[in-house]
C-alpha cells in the first residue's frame, strides 16, 4: 500500500488542517515509510512467540496488611478549624 498526495489532501481535509506541497510530500514521505516499515515487522515469524500484556513481568505490588494504631478522635480533630462534637464541622453546600 502507498500514501499519494491524494490521500494526505484527503486527511488533512477531515482533519481541518491546510498543508502547503512541500508538507504534503513529506507526510507522504513519512507515512509510507512507516508502512513499510510495518510490511517488513508483518514478515517477521512470530509463531514461537507467546503473546503478553506487558513487555515485562509484573508482580503484585501491594504490601501486607498489618493492624496499627490509629490516631485518637482527639489527636485527629486537634487542627481542624471548626468541629462538633467528635465530627469535623463544614459549611453546608447542598441547599
């Protein structure tokens, strides 16, 4: 398959974009070139290769749950600016 002129006039109309013809040729330019390039990656034999979701492996990164002491309701309102009771207190948003 290769990219004319045509083609690059055709996207760029979809894409709302002007492209002078010095622009025109170098997209066309490199389009083909990156499907040639694919053409060449089609060729290669893959058949021994097992398909993955990632190029490296990926293990489990969380950590072990372990119980810890939590703050007291104290020391956790201690710098809020305005509480009631046990709670943090905060404008009201919802009429």
């Amino acid at each position: 398959m290769s990219i004319k002129k045509d083609t690059i006039r055709y996207v760029a109309n979809l894409a709302r974009i002007e492209l002078n013809s010095d622009e025109e040729k170098l997209f066309a330019k490199q389009l083909n070139d990156i499907l040639a390039y694919m053409d060449k990656i089609n060729k290669l034999d893959t058949g021994s290769i097992e398909p993955m979701s990632h190029a490296v492996s990926i293990g489990n990164v969380f950590r072990e749950d372990s119980v810890k002491e939590s703050l007291s309701n104290e020391e956790a309102l201690k710098n809020s600016p305005d509480k009631k009771d046990k709670f943090f207190k905060v404008p009201k948003v919802i009429e």
